[in-house]
C-alpha cells in the first residue's frame, strides 16, 4: 500500500486544468464551470488539486495504490486527489480511524441516546460506543464475515442499527442498510448483489421477509434480530451476539483493521428505485469521512460543543447516514432516536424533549408541519391572530431584506423574534436549533418562504448517494430561495451543455464522488466520465454569485408536442402551495399538445400500515364547507356526486398557478382527482416519499389517456 500523495502527475494536471471551479471557501465567486465559454484557471489558491509524494502510510488511515477513477468491483480501489488548502487537503481518514479520533479527543462525551420502555433516556459515551461497535464487529468475524462481502441491516434506526453498521465495516466488509418497507424481493436482490454473509433485522415482521428468500441466498450465514428474542431456529438474539463478540480476542479484528484502506468501499447504499432497478452505490471510507468534515465546516460547527441531533430519517439512505452517523462523529455530537412512528405524530415530542442544535428533514415532513402549523393559526381570532400576522410578517422581510444584502436587524424583528417567535420555535422544539436542512428531494420555494416568517431558515441540501450525501448547501446567513446553496469546499460543480439561460446538466466532482456501481461497470461509466465527473442526471444553473438552482431532472423532463421541456415539480409545488388540500399533485404531458394535472385530496391514513383511507382529513372536509358542500365525509363520496363548487374551486387555484408560468406551454389545461392518495404501500411514493413517477404514470395511463382522446 502507497499513501494518497504518490498518485500521478498526469491526473493532477487534468483537474486542475479543467478546474477553473472556485473552493467554496471564497463564496463570492461561484464554485462551478460553465462550458459555454472557454475555461481559464482560477487565480484562488484552493483551487488546484494535487498530490504530495511522501512515504507509504499504514494503519487505520492508509491508502491503497490506485490510478482508477472509478470501479465496480467490490475489492477495488481508486484514487484520492487532494486540494491545496482547505477541507479539501486534510489527510483521508478511515471510518474507524474516524471514531478512534472523536474517542481518543472525547471518551466520555456522549455519542448516543435511547429512551427506553420507562421514558428514560440511556446514554451511551463515545468510549463505550467505540468498544460496542467493536464487540459486534469481532462477533461478525466469528460468523463468517468475509472480506468485501456485506452485512445487510433492515429495521428502524436504533444503536444497534449504527453498531451492526459500523462493526460490519471494521470487520473489513460493507454495511448495507435496505428500508424497512422492501419488499421479500427488494431484500432478496440486496442480500445477493452485495454478497451478504449476514443480516440484522429489527423484529419478527422483518425476520419473515428474509426468512421467505433465505434458501435464495447462497453466501448468507447467519441471521441477527436485534429487537425481542427470535423464535424461529437459527436466528441469533441481540443478546446472543453480543456475549459471542465478547468471547472473542482482539487478535482477528486488528488484524483486519490494519488492512484498511481509506479508497476502498466501506457502505453500499442502494439507490431509491424511482427511475428503475436498484443499484448498489459503492462509497469508500474517504467518501463519507470527507462529506461529512466538509459539511461541518461549511456550516461553521465545532466539535465538543454537545450538539444534538435527532435520528429518524431512514438509514439506509445516505442523507441520514451521513449526518446521524458520520457529521455527528466529526463533531463528538449526540445522536438521540426518535421513535418508530416519529413519522406518524410522535416527532414533535422528541423534538420539544430534545431540543436538536441540527435537524435534517424530507420536504414532506416541512410540509406536515406547515400543515398543523396552519390548522393551528386558523382556529386564532382577533388580536391573537393580528399579533402572530405581525411577527410573521415582520421575520420575513428581514429575511427578505437580508437576501438582498441589507443585512442589518431592524429593532422590530429583534423584538418579535425576542417576544413571540421564539415562543413558536420552543413549542416547536427548534428553539435551540442552529442548522434546519431539507434534503432528498426538492423542497417548495413557497414553503421555504413560510418557514423564514417563523424565524426558521431551511437550508436545502442537494446531494445524491453518488457524492455520499451534499455537494450544495444553504446556510442560515447565506442562502437564496430559489436555489439549494453553494457547492461546499473542497467539491466542484459544472453545468454541461447550457441552453441560453444557463440550464444544462449538473456534474461534480471531488473526494465525495462515489467509486461505482457494485458489479455494474456499464452504469459506472455512463455516470462519471473519464475526467471524473459525476453527471447528476439533475438539470440547472449557477447564478454569478456562485448559487445552484435545479430546474428538474432530465429523465422527469416533459417534453411537449411543441418542443418545450417543463419541469414538472415547481409546478407540483405551485398547485400544492396555491391548494392546501391537494396532497400530491402529478404534472403529466410528455410529446402532448398541452399539460395536464392529476390531483390526489388529503384524506386519513391508516397509522398502523401507513395506506391512505377513503376518509377524508378534517382540513379537507372543512374547505368542502367552506365552499357550501355538506354531508361528505369520503373521497368516494366527492367523486361520485362531483359537486361544482369543488371542481370549480380547483380551477380557480389552477389558474392562480397558471398566472406564475412563463409561457403557455407550461400552463396547466386539465386536471383530474384521483381515487386515492399516493403511498409508500402502494408504490406511488418512495422510502424518502419521493413520488416514483413512472409508477404513477403505468397505474393511471388510461386516466392520463382520456385527457387526450
């Protein structure tokens, strides 16, 4: 093994010369390339990527000789280059190396929290985490753990969800999560494509989908069910595991620890399926250690200041995992679980309990809490109401102003911040937050604007699993509405093939861009091109002070009969914001004379199986009244008797929608309700609720067809 420094001179001037991107340490020159023109070399010193030959390293931070920019084989590994300066030159660190520093720099801070069954919370200190992670990662040796093969996890976030996580990649294979709403088939293509050994399950339910399909994978060894004791015959108890690492030596585990390499794959995070098959997405021990340094530095946190931050987004999605398990390690910080069906109400009260310095959220659970938020505000009269309009109004041309660089705190917004706004945020339980993110999918600009009338700025994060988790970021003090922030330091961005107005495809590159898809070498290539660039597969632009907008993605692109692209999800979300009651809205009318619109109503879920029922959410039957329609309590109901007064309410917002398009092309002509809402189980939605489009599209193609006939 060589160390990263003695990489070739010819890779180091091909990025540096196309690199005419500025490190985001310098936020007023845009950190992106613009092919329409000819590219020159920055005159910032972060700029240049480069290598250092020195002496060969070994230990936990050692690094593998490689000239590969990319690989799709699962002992493979490619090369570090680093920046001059900057977050971008720090040494890459593995991902035990990681942990042994916040242990060695804070054993007794404490790394994890857990209410138990008598609402107490047990903490557990960085000392003791290491030495848990370790215990399970000398237990998976004993099982079988071979080198480069995975251990699959599927359940909802606990600690034994990070040890089994971690202990898989210090025993030198790769950690797999799979959502806990995978079908038997989902895991199945998960457990063989990663040539898992072994797999953790939380419970009972999860032990029977990979208890269907064991017999389908060969190379699977052994079964762990961390939650309650397994009643089926060969499945290891948490308990079990445990007392079988403690019974092991240090020997085979040092053994492999020295033989880490920060190039190689740690974690295999599959994409989400929404554009087709799932795909294993191969991250090295440097991907993520980077991603998660470079995100604490661009939001200016420090390590040892006891931050909090709540764990509940699912972890087999990058963005979780890189902000619950890696950024929270960077900074020595807290990781407190919420509980399982934090998703179905009980949030707010981890919130108010635990009081996170960071939150990371998906657009949909904004968008609920925008939703009580308002059915709260409606039921205040008179002063109350006045009073609260006032400091709403009062936060946000504050912030209105600041993003026009008048930056300067008037004493009114001091004092409604002070008096009323800080109340609102401590009932919330964002009193004490310093960074509010969105992530995994576009969140609205409508949304972000009512947000900051409350004193909350959400600071939208645009990512992907093939950059282990951000590449652009917002800050509280330094963000743009309509965009998703600048590209953090040490990272690049280029836009591709710009049309006039700047929209061309979206490509990074840095230490964060992803080492291939596992076994998938086609894929690979046709993803990060021979210079290193990952191309996003997002379509948008940089504006001249360095900010990124998406516009769309090219595969969601509508291309109409007349040769216009429309992006569909700022009109999802234009018709979402202008109609409250509209739960999901669905743009349809590629290669059609004209658009059109399938809506879906809020009504109730059933909170045990999260399917939507036929009745209708009060805030829906409440707008029905409003309108004069009584005596309909379901969705079935409404679309049985089509009361006008519904359709033509509908209209009315369409049209608000309509008045906001630049051109006619993107104006909405039709529009339908459909029978029921979308869904995680039946299939409309995604594991981060992101809609699955061509899904959508093949269950309604004849609702979708009649609008054209």
């Amino acid at each position: 093994m060589t160390d990263y420094d003695s990489q070739g001179d010819e890779f180091v001037t091909d990025f540096a010369s196309d690199a005419t991107t500025l490190d985001e340490s310098t936020p007023e020159t845009p950190a992106t390339i613009n092919q329409v023109s000819p590219t020159t070399e920055s005159n910032n010193v972060n700029t240049k990527a480069h290598t250092k030959p020195t002496e060969s390293s070994k230990g936990l931070n050692q690094i593998q000789d490689s000239d590969l920019i990319y690989t799709s084989e699962p002992q493979g590994a490619t090369r570090i280059v680093l920046n001059e300066t900057g977050v971008g030159a720090q040494p890459p660190l593995s991902v035990p190396g990681l942990l042994g520093r916040a242990v060695a720099n804070y054993p007794d801070h404490v790394a994890i929290c857990q209410k138990k069954e008598d609402g107490e919370w047990k903490k557990i200190t960085y000392k003791e985490y290491e030495a848990n992670v370790r215990t399970v990662a000398k237990a998976f040796l004993k099982l079988g753990l071979e080198r480069y093969h995975s251990v699959c996890i599927i359940g909802f976030n606990s600690p034994e969800w990070f040890y089994s996580d971690l202990g898989a990649i210090y025993a030198g294979g790769f950690a797999a999560g799979m959502y806990t709403t995978n079908s038997p088939e989902a895991c199945l293509h998960c457990l063989v494509s990663s040539d898992a050994n072994i797999c953790v399950v939380e419970d009972a339910k999860q032990l029977e989908k990979i208890l269907q399909i064991k017999s389908q994978c060969p190379k699977l060894k052994a079964i762990i069910q961390y939650e309650g004791k397994p009643d089926k015959p060969g499945v290891l108890s948490w308990l079990e595991l445990v007392g079988l690492g403690n019974s092991q030596s240090d020997d085979a585990l040092n053994s492999v620890l020295e033989t880490i390499a920060t190039n190689e794959c740690c974690t295999l995070v599959y994409t989400s399926g929404t554009e087709g098959a799932s795909k294993p997405v191969m991250l090295s021990h440097d991907n993520v250690t980077f991603n998660a340094a470079a995100i604490v530095e661009y939001i200016k946190l420090s390590a040892g200041n006891d931050l909090s931050v709540i764990s509940f987004l699912p972890l087999s999605h990058i963005a979780a995992q890189v902000v619950d398990i890696y950024s929270v390690i960077t900074l020595a910080a807290t990781v407190w679980f919420a509980d399982k069906d934090a998703l179905k109400g009980s949030l707010i009260k981890t919130l108010t309990e635990v009081r996170p310095h960071v939150f990371l959220a998906v657009p949909r659970v904004w968008e609920k809490v925008h939703e009580k938020l308002m059915a709260v505000g409606k039921q205040t009269t008179g002063l109350k109401r006045w009073i609260a309009n006032y400091a709403k109004s009062t936060s946000l041309q504050h912030y209105m102003a600041t993003l026009e660089k008048n930056v300067s705190e008037p004493y009114t917004y001091r004092f409604v911040r002070w008096l009323i706004l800080s109340k609102v945020k401590q009932a919330m339980g964002l009193d004490r937050c310093m960074v509010a993110l969105s992530g995994a999918a576009p969140i609205s600009v409508d949304l972000k604007r009512y947000f900051l009338s409350l004193d909350i700025p959400i600071c939208e994060v645009f990512g992907m699993s093939e950059c282990a988790g951000a590449h652009t970021l917002s800050k509280p003090d330094d963000f743009k509405l309509e965009g998703v922030g600048r590209t953090m330091p040490g990272t690049f961005t280029k836009i591709v093939d710009p049309d006039e107005d700047g929209n061309g495809e979206i490509c990074l590159k840095g230490r964060h861009v992803f080492m291939g898809y596992l076994r998938l070498q086609d894929k690979t290539e046709s993803t990060i091109d021979k210079e290193g660039w990952l191309h996003s597969g997002d379509v948008g632009k940089v504006d001249p002070n360095g900010f990124v907008q998406i516009t769309g993605r090219i595969k969601e692109l509508l291309i109409t009969a007349g040769g216009e692209n429309v992006a569909p999800v700022p009109i999802e979300h234009l018709v979402q914001f202008e109609i409250p009651v509209v739960s999901n809205a669905f743009l349809v009318g590629d290669k059609k004379k004209f658009l059109s619109l399938l809506i879906s109503l809020r009504t109730k879920m059933n909170i045990n199986t999260g399917e939507p029922l036929d009745e209708l959410e009060t805030d829906t039957k409440d707008w029905l009244k409003s309108l004069g329609v009584e005596g309909i309590e379901t969705l079935r109901e409404l679309l049985e008797k089509k009361p006008e007064a519904v359709y033509k309410a509908l209209q009315v917002g369409i049209d608000r929608v309509n008045t906001k398009s630049i051109s006619n092309a993107q104006k909405i002509q039709k529009f339908e309700i459909l029978p029921a809402d979308f869904s995680l189980p039946s299939g409309e939605l995604g594991p981060t609720m992101k809609v699955k489009r061509p899904v959508v599209v093949k269950k309604y193609q004849s609702l979708i067809d009649k609008f054209y006939d």
